[in-house]
C-alpha cells in the first residue's frame, strides 16, 4: 500500500470540504419555497390553498 503524504492528505480534504459545501448550497436551494399570497384574481383561490396562489401569482 502507498504511503500518503502530508500535501495529499491536506488535497483530499479540501476537495471533500468543497465538494460537501457544494452539495449543501444545492440543498438548500432545492428546498427553497417560494410562497405567494392569494388575492383571488383568478378566482380558483379555496379556504385549503393556506393563502398560496394555485397558479403562483403574485
């Protein structure tokens, strides 16, 4: 088995540090919501919608 050196170790970290940070910012964004209030314009508005525009109108 071969050795690792010092600066190999230290590279490995940093892409796995990187690599994590990338996947947690798409996370996050993938979970982002975006929610719309329900002034009922288009009249498809219902008392279970929770104040959320069906067709995502703002």
């Amino acid at each position: 088995m071969k050795k690792l050196s010092r600066g190999d170790l230290l590279k490995g970290c940093a892409r796995g540090g990187v690599l994590a940070g990338i996947l947690g910012l798409c996370a996050v964004l993938n979970n982002r919501e975006e929610k719309f209030e329900c002034d009922n314009r288009c009249g498809r508005c219902s008392k279970n919608n929770n104040g959320i525009c069906a067709l995502g109108l703002k």
